[in-house]
C-alpha cells in the first residue's frame, strides 16, 4: 500500500489557507481588526497555512518522482 498521507493534508492546508488569506485580502482597512491592533490576522495567518499547505504538497509530489538508480 503506497498512501502517502501528505497530500491530503496539503491539499486541506493550502484550500484552508486560500480562503483565509482571500477573506483577509477583502476585508483589509476594516474595523474588525480593532481588537488586534489593527493587524489583519486573517491575511497574516492565511499566508502561513497556505506556506505549510503548500510545502506538504510539495513534499509529497517529491517522493513520487521516481529516482535515478543509484541515488539514495
């Protein structure tokens, strides 16, 4: 059995950081982001779970290459 349980957390990871990161870039400059200083928690967040998303999506792409004989 070859499952590799990277791409499906990936692929969550990266669709929740999409939306997050999209509601964050529409809602900019709004006053729901008075409690926290002012920093778009939404679009900062976003960003980072659409980073991890994406490097989990990367990384399980990359074990399914298959390699050249002879490397490790």
């Amino acid at each position: 059995m070859n499952f590799d349980l990277r791409l499906p957390i990936g692929l969550i990871f990266s669709l929740f950081g999409a939306i997050l990161t999209g509601y964050g870039l529409m809602t900019r400059g709004s006053a729901i982001y008075n409690p926290s200083l002012g920093i778009n928690v939404n679009l900062r967040w976003g960003a980072v779970v659409l980073l991890f998303g994406a490097w989990m999506l990367w990384m399980a792409l990359r074990a399914r290459k298959p390699r050249p004989p002879g490397t490790a």
